[in-house]
C-alpha cells in the first residue's frame, strides 16, 4: 500500500560524536503497566509511578508492590504526564489536547484547539503551564513520516493561569521531552529529529531566548526528566540510523521513494534499551544501553533516590533498573 506523501524538507545533521563512555543497563523489574504502550513515565510526589496507555488509562504503579490504580480514562491517548503539587496529574493527550485529571478522577480540558499531537507538560508555582506539541503533520500511529520528512512543525506553548495560550517556539524538530529547571530560570526540551536539547530561559537577563544545550545526541531524545539527583534523565528513543542521515540533506524525491518501501528494508528504530543522564550545564553522567533484556523503544525515564523506571511505547510493563 502506497503510504501518504511527505514533504521533505533538506537538512544536515551532525556527523555522530562520541559523548563519553557507556555503561551496561540491567533490566531488574517488570511491573504491569495495566495496558499497552506506557509511553510517558514520572514519579508523583508521594513516590509513585504516574503513566498512560493506549485505550485512555491513566495510572499509578507501586514500585514496591506493582499495584496500580486507575486515576483515570481520558477517551483519548494519554502521553506526556505532570503531578501536580494538589494530587491532580497534567496529561498531554495526543487525542484531545492538554488536560487534567483530578483527584476525584474528573478529567478537565484545559487546551483543545491547535494543540494536536500535545507531547510533554510541565506547570510552574504560579500555576502557569508549558507543554509541546511534536508535529502538525503527522500523528502517533505514522510518526515516523515526520522524521522522514522532516516538517519542522513542533511547538512549545505557554498556558497562562487566565487560561490564554502562546506559541513561545515554532519550527521545533518534533518537540518532545519538557523539563522545569528547579529555580524556575529555564525550560529544557528535547528535539526528537534534531538529535539534540535546547534551553529556553524564562527569568534573567535573556527572557524567550533559546539556546542549545547538548547537541549531537548519538540518538532520538524522547522524553525527559529531572531526577532527585539533580541531573536531566533522558530517553533515547532508538539510535541514528545511518541511512536517514544520509538522505536528510539531499532531494525530497529519494526520500519519498524511500519512505515507500517495504516495511521490510525501509529505515527503522533498532532495538535497544537506553537512557542518558546529564548535569543541567550539559554534562553528560550516564549512558546506560543494552540489547539484551528484551525491552527496547524506551521513550522515558524517570529517577528518584536512585531508583530509575523506564516506558515503552511498545510493551505492557515498565522496567525498573539495576544500574552496574
């Protein structure tokens, strides 16, 4: 079947750089997630692991006992996850836009128009929450059309507590991971199909300006984390593929050719499971990766006193790490 036209955009990545030296990560546990695909996983203030499946569930996991709980089912797909400090969860839901889940299990919108494909949340003390959206192109199930096309079109938004909603970035390579710094100074957020996580400042003397933090990640960052260690946790998603670099910078046409072949020799995520962990000047601390545990496309991680829990957009558990 032919698959749905894309439209390329040329861009050059990074030749792959080398960010220090990896470690063996050992999966310890599988905990149920209570359904497929928990996508995003944060811990809530209590300790618990807070996630989202497919078919609308939002949860929490014991990471003691696995029980889980529902909070609550949205009539959409839950991604990005935000406790907040009253017991509520912030939910981007790639369905139905930025929500919350309160306490008695009441879902509320919060944002519903323009905001497809809503992927990652955080919410300051004064209430005001920013959040990504990764592409208006393309969706969950057909994401990888935007890595091959390489639209351009992820966001970061800001929702003021009155409730207004402002574009702060555009033009993102599919916006994913959000991080509040714990002074409040800066947002950190990850680009997907740029292979990098760019800082932008909320307080000091450059307000709305935008920098790059750590650039020429060797793969997908997904979401990300900040840790009761005080470092950036972050999720790789799968390896660059030397073949997508090869064709980003040339003619949309061989692209197009590409992207409508056979699923079988088409560019593809490698399996593997992986996480990265840098200080918040950029640093890099962890590169933990493994083949060998049977859990792969990781697309977030979380820490809290040295317990680390991994997501998958394609399991039904959540693993809990044994870090060598």
């Amino acid at each position: 079947m032919t698959r749905r036209l894309i439209r390329p955009r040329r861009w050059t990545p990074p030749a792959r750089a080398d960010h220090g030296p990896t470690a063996p990560l050992t999966v310890g546990r599988l905990l149920p997630a209570g359904g497929h695909g928990p996508e995003d996983v944060i811990f809530d203030h209590e300790g618990h692991i807070l996630t989202g499946t497919a078919g609308g569930k939002v949860l929490r996991i014991d990471p003691a006992t696995g029980d889980h709980t529902l909070l609550a089912e949205t009539g959409g797909r839950p991604l990005g996850l935000h406790p907040r400090a009253d017991g509520s969860v912030l939910v981007c839901d790639h369905d139905r836009g930025l929500l919350a889940v309160r306490r008695d299990g009441t879902v509320e919108a919060l944002v519903t128009d323009d905001v497809a494909f809503a992927s990652n949340v955080v919410e300051t003390r004064d209430g005001t929450i920013y959040f990504t959206t990764s592409s208006t192109r393309w969706n969950l199930d057909d994401h990888l059309g935007d890595v091959f096309e390489h639209s351009c079109t992820g966001r970061l938004l800001r929702r003021s507590p009155d409730g207004t909603v402002t574009t702060l970035l555009g033009h993102l390579k599919f916006a994913n991971g959000l991080v509040l710094a714990p002074d409040e100074s800066h947002l950190l957020l990850a680009e997907t199909a740029g292979y990098r996580i760019r800082r932008y400042w909320l307080t000091g003397p450059r307000p709305g300006h935008a920098e790059i933090l750590v650039d020429n990640l060797p793969g997908f960052p997904d979401n990300m984390s900040l840790g009761s260690d005080g470092l950036l946790w972050v999720a790789i998603v799968a390896p660059r593929n030397a073949l997508l670099d090869r064709l980003l910078p040339l003619p949309g046409l061989l692209r197009l050719l590409v992207w409508n072949l056979p699923d079988a020799v088409r560019p593809k995520a490698a399996p593997i499971a992986w996480a990265m962990a840098f200080t918040l000047d950029g640093r890099p601390v962890h590169d933990l990766r493994t083949t060998d545990d049977g859990y792969g496309f990781v697309t977030s991680v979380a820490e809290r006193d040295g317990t680390v829990v991994l997501g998958s957009l394609t399991h039904d558990t959540v693993a809990l790490l044994s870090i060598d």
